[in-house]
C-alpha cells in the first residue's frame, strides 16, 4: 500500500519469508520542487520521510548536515550523498524534543504537502528557528485496483499492511461494502498504533501491530 517503488521493495523482502504480494499504491509522489535548495552553509536539514529526501532536485546540498527520523530516511539521505547524517530513532515528537534540547543553530524542514506535527513551528517557539519547504505531494489513490477487489471478495488475500495514518485513512475510503465480511478473515499488520486507528472500525479478524515503528 505504500508508494510503488517502496511498495514493490518491501515485496521482495517479505517474498523471502514466503508471501506473494498484490501490490495498491495508495498514494503515489509527485514531486513539486523545481529548481535546487538554496540554503545558508550553517543551516541543517530536517528529513521526516525519505520521499523528501528523494524529492530533492540536482544538485543535492550534500554539504549540509541532515536530521533524519527512522533508519529508512537515514539510508536515503546516505544513499543521495549526504556525509553527515543522524538518525532519531521515533518519530516527530521525539525529534522535536531532541532538537529543543540541543545548541540552537537554524533548521530547514524538508517535507511533503501533508504532514503532521507541525515540526517547524514547534521548534521556532522552542527557540530553534525552522523554515520549511514543501518538497512533495503524495496523491491519494481514488479507487481499488481490479486486482486488490478480486483479492478480497474471493478470500485470496490474507493480510493488509500500511504503513501511515493517511493511507489507513485512504484504505478506509476506498473500502467497498461488499469487503466487509471478507475483511474480518484478514489480518491487518500496522507499523505503529496510530496507522491502525483509521481502520479500526473495519473489522480486520487481528490487528498486529509493530514493535517499532521502522
């Protein structure tokens, strides 16, 4: 469910424990800035997603130091050539605390049109100026894919995992009536508790949710 390219990576990893994938991007990335960062050399990036990092036109300001959250945006930022990386293991709200308790120097937050947590402002009134700038849109899909409802219907999917508030969310939309009684024969694996709350009223047979939101 997540965007195609990650989609299809965390399928190869979970075909070598024996599953067979359908894959439902649920959003798919559109990235919307144009020309590259122009950013101040004592000025640190703020990653909360890889997509951001990805998002970044050429040439990439690999000079610049790179605040990232979950090992996956670290792995990103590495890969496009940033030296200096540091990864905060949780999620925004420890970020935000990190940051506030750190020697206050001056934050860019790279990040996608929807977001939450309001990073930015929450550090500026810690005293820790942040700018930001929209690198991506992720855009929600509109309708199940033929493949994903004949899964359902005819019992041959056995579990859903997403990764993110907003595509539970979308999953909730886009859940046609005639999947309510085969859902409760399926498993929904969640990667924190808060992607498992939009779906909860769907009636999933178990509900496993992550022991680290990674």
């Amino acid at each position: 469910t997540r965007p195609r390219i990650q989609s299809e990576a965390f399928a190869s990893d979970i075909a070598k424990a024996g599953w067979v994938s359908t894959i439902w991007p649920l959003m798919t990335i559109r990235p919307m800035l144009s020309r590259p960062l122009v950013v101040d050399q004592d000025c640190v990036l703020i990653f909360t997603s890889a997509r951001a990092v990805e998002a970044l036109p050429k040439p990439v300001p690999i000079h610049l130091s790179a605040v990232c959250v979950g090992p996956a945006t670290a792995t990103a930022a590495r890969r496009y050539g940033f030296r200096d990386v540091v990864d905060i293991a949780g999620d925004g709200d420890r970020l935000v605390e990190m940051l506030s308790a750190s020697p206050s120097t001056r934050y860019l937050h790279v990040r996608g049109a929807h977001t939450t947590g309001n990073i930015a402002e929450r550090l500026t009134l810690a005293g820790r100026p942040t700018d930001e700038v929209v690198a991506y849109e992720a855009v929600a899909a509109t309708s199940a894919p033929k493949a994903v409802h004949t899964g359902i219907v005819s019992g041959d999917i056995d579990a859903v995992a997403l990764f993110s508030p907003r595509t539970a969310a979308i999953f909730r939309s886009l859940a046609r009536p005639d999947w309510t009684e085969r859902l409760n024969r399926i498993i929904l694996y969640a990667i924190s508790p808060a992607v498992a709350e939009p779906v909860k009223g769907l009636r999933f047979s178990d509900v496993v949710v992550a022991d680290r939101p990674n």
